[in-house]
C-alpha cells in the first residue's frame, strides 16, 4: 500500500512541474466535462461523493467498490445548441480480481452544412467525440485504489485525432462515518494520431483533490472539491477586449484579478439535502464557471447548480440542471439499475 501511494503522489509531482496548460490549446477536453447528474448537481466537479452512484467511477476509479457491484447506469446530458453528451457505465465484481467497471461517452455536435471557399454547398457532415473506458478498483484497508485506461476519439467531417489516457484514483472511506477523501490524477496520455500532422495540442490533463461529509445526524452532506491544481493561479482568464475603466485624472485603472479571486477560481462546494436513502435534494457553487460565464451587468445564477435523486426500490432517477449563463441553463438526466436478480429464475416444482 505504502508502495503504491508513493508512486501515485510522484507520478502527481512529476505532472505538476512538467505540464501548464491555457485554456484553447487542449484537445479531448471533452474528458474533463461532466457525465453524471450527481456530479453536474453538485457543481460539476466532484472526486469524493458516490452513495451508490455507479457513474461516479468515471470521475475517481477509487469510488469503483462492492456497493455498485452488477449496477447499471444510463446518463443524458443535453448542452446547449443541440450539443448531447452521453454516458454508460456498469460495474461487477469479478471473484478475488475486485471489481471492475466499463464506460463508455459520446458527445455529439449535431450535422453541419459544408461550403467551398467559393460558398457552394457540399452538403452536411457531423462532429462527434467518443471514449471508452476500462476501470479496476482495490481496497486495502480504508483506502481504495483504481485506475481506468481510456481509448479517446475525435471526429470532424473527415478529420480524426485519436489517444489514449490513464486516470489514476485514490480514496480514503471511513470504515464508519459517512466521509470520504479523493484525489485523482486525470487523463495523463497522449495522442497517437492528430488532425492535421502539423497540429500539436496539449492534453487535458488535471488533478482533483475533494471530501465528502455527512456529519451524524444532521441530513446535510458537505462536498469540497479543489481542480486544476496544476496550474495553481493561472487559470484566471485575461480577456483581450476588456475595456479598462479611466479615474478622474483620464486615466486607465488596470483590471486585475486579486489572489483571494484566483485562489477562489480551484474550488466547487455541492451540498445533498438527504431527507431520506430513496430521495435526496443537491445543490452546487462553482466559483470558476460564475467568474467567466457571468454577465457583468446582471450575474443571476450563473455558476449554480441543482438536482433531484428518487429512488424506487433497484431503480434510481436522477435530474440536475446546471446555470451555465443568464441565456440559458444545461439539464442533465439519469437512469440506475440494480441489476441484481433483476430477472429471477423460476423454480419448477415436480
């Protein structure tokens, strides 16, 4: 065990001095986007939280244990502009080989109509992101460890890039407290075919810290997730076409981003109102999201989120819907199964 964290904290080392990443130059950053309503409810961003939430391994291998075992579950994120990302995922355990999970993700961009330089029409193609996902989790005593490989693909009109990524998770579960401890280390890889042979892109690498907590009887859970540690204070974006303000003196007062505002930028908080173990209220504040999708002149809602999980007996839905923008907001739907003697045998009496 000691082995194993050792490596996994010096493989984070060696990624936080080697990789920078700016926003734009990353290709598969579909990787990073939300897949299931727990995550997007609880402010997109989330390494620790799982009470049986089959989908949740795909955001930390380590959340991959014996309670999701033979679940299935179905995810449907619809973003705006017709823009559908999609998500399976399915989890079994497999004897003394521990458990072992399946995902697979498709983004989809919708048709498009094509032009020549001269303007005529060519008619339509389509643009779609693919990824498939194999994940294996083992517990040593309360710590959990996972990883997933992942085949990535990228489709537009007849251009293709392709790659293959690692996600490395950790996870420490308290053997009775409701609490949880999360760190991963996301989509380290590369790609072995690209658009264009000249093209070189970064990948979307990133490394999440969170915990989850649900003091004792008190029916609130508490979700902190720090991401993009990487980078540390670099994430704010600088716009080129922000106008600077100009004092009395005509002036033009510089518009800078404040430490606390940076720091700020790393974390989402998610809360879930459990009233009972079939239903459950979520609520999320990504402190990112607000900063660059706000409209200065009326804020709204922007970077909040919220959802709804009902649960009927080995059947659970989920909704959650995201406020991305004052325009419009991005609703996400799920489906889990409890697939355990789903279908039972009949005994025939003779």
């Amino acid at each position: 065990m000691l082995r194993a964290l050792s490596s996994f904290f010096c493989l984070f080392i060696i990624h936080n001095a080697l990789i920078a990443q700016i926003g734009g130059t990353q290709t598969f950053d579909y990787l990073n986007l939300a897949t299931n309503t727990r995550m997007i409810g609880l402010g997109e961003i989330n390494v620790s939280s799982s009470d049986k939430d089959v989908a949740m391994f795909s955001a930390n291998p380590a959340l991959l244990t014996d309670s999701v075992n033979q679940y299935l579950a179905a995810n449907y994120f619809s973003l705006n502009a017709g823009i559908a990302n999609s998500q399976v995922n399915y989890a079994r355990k497999l004897g003394k080989k521990g458990m072992w999970g399946i995902s697979a993700q498709q983004l989809s961009y919708g048709e498009f109509d094509s032009y020549d330089l001269s303007g005529n029409y060519l008619g339509t193609f389509n643009a779609n992101d693919f990824a498939l996902g194999i994940s294996h989790s083992r517990k040593s005593g309360v710590f959990s460890f996972g990883g997933t490989v992942k085949f990535a693909q990228s489709l537009i009109e007849n251009y293709s890039a392709n790659g293959l990524f690692v996600t490395l998770g950790g996870a420490f579960i308290h053997p009775e407290a409701d609490l949880k401890v999360g760190l991963v280390l996301q989509n380290i890889g590369f790609a072995f075919s690209n658009y264009t042979a000249e093209q070189e892109f970064a990948m979307p690498f990133d490394a999440r810290l969170g915990i989850t907590f649900k003091p004792d009887r008190m029916p609130l859970r508490f979700s902190v997730t720090a991401h993009r540690l990487t980078e540390f204070l670099n994430i704010a974006y600088d716009d080129p076409n922000q106008v600077n303000e100009i004092d009395a003196f005509g002036e033009e007062i510089e518009n800078k981003i404040s430490f606390a505002d940076k720091l700020a930028r790393h974390f989402v908080f998610g809360g879930e109102f459990v009233f009972s173990k079939n239903l459950n209220f979520r609520l999320g504040y990504n402190f990112l999201n607000r900063r660059e999708l706000q409209v200065e002149t009326r804020r709204a809602m922007a970077g909040f989120s919220y959802g709804l999980m009902v649960r009927i007996k080995r059947f659970e839905i989920a909704y959650s819907r995201t406020i991305r923008h004052i325009a419009s907001g991005a609703s996400a739907f799920s489906l889990t199964v409890n697939t355990q003697n789903l279908i039972r045998r009949r005994r025939v009496i003779e």
